[in-house]
C-alpha cells in the first residue's frame, strides 16, 4: 500500500519536471530565436528592447 503512494507521487513529480523542463527549453529556443532580452532595461547598443535607442 505505501509502494503504490510512493510511486504515484514519483510519477507525479515526473510529470511535472517533464512539463516544467519542455517549458524551459521552449524559452530558450525562443530567445535564441529572436535574439530578445525581454524585459531587460539594460541599455545596451543593439538590443531591440533597449530604450536607450
């Protein structure tokens, strides 16, 4: 009875670090995409979001 609990909940948690590692990697593959630094305020020269342009 406790093995059943014990493998349901680490079937569960890898569930999770499936979806939260796909999520990542979705992230990633976006920002190497479009070469973006969303949310920075950074100032650098070239960067599209930068409102030092």
């Amino acid at each position: 009875m406790a093995s059943a609990g014990i493998l349901s909940t680490a079937a569960v948690g890898g569930i999770l670090l499936a979806v939260v590692a796909l999520i990542i990697r979705s992230m990633w593959k976006k920002k190497k995409r479009t070469g973006s630094c969303v949310g920075c305020s950074c100032g650098c020269s070239g960067c599209p979001h930068s409102s030092e342009q």
